[in-house]
C-alpha cells in the first residue's frame, strides 16, 4: 500500500545535513535499549542504522539533532547532548 517508511542516508550522500545540524545531537547510551526501532521509524532522515538492540546509531553525516528519536523512545535510552560535549550529557 505505501512505500517504505525509511529510507536509507545513501540517496541523498551529496546533501550532508551534519553541516547545518543544530547544536545538539543524540547520544544512545545503549543501557535500557530493547530494540523497538521506533527512532528508526520516526528519523526524517532515515540516518539510524543497526540490526539489533545496543547496535542502533545515528550517522552524524546525516542527522540533523532534530531530537525526535530521544523523544520517541519508550526506555529514555536517547539523550539529546551538545556538540562540542562528546562525553557529558544534558
């Protein structure tokens, strides 16, 4: 009936959205994950790759820090952290 509900980085490679990402991006801290891929299905970018549960990462070449997987996930195991900070979290 409708197509494919993501889609993959690949398509659209030459239009990098990390450039003009916002400031913050998330980090899955890979803790509580189980493996609902429901930040899979509500990227609007299609960037959150991976097969199983504590493999699930962004491709920071396409995500624009939207936040919407850290809202959307069910065991708050996405924190939305800021740039610069690779190691803390906010």
């Amino acid at each position: 009936m409708f197509g494919p509900l993501t889609v993959k980085p690949i398509k659209s490679k030459g239009d990098k959205t990390g450039s003009w990402r916002v400031r913050l991006k998330p980090k899955y801290l890979h803790k509580n994950c189980i493996g609902c891929k429901m930040c899979i299905l509500i990227c609007p970018e299609g960037c959150i790759m991976g097969e199983e549960k504590n493999t699930l990462l962004p491709d920071y070449n396409y995500c624009k820090g939207c936040g919407l997987c850290a809202i959307i996930c069910p065991k708050k195991d996405i924190l939305m952290i800021d740039e610069e900070s690779e190691g803390e979290s906010k």
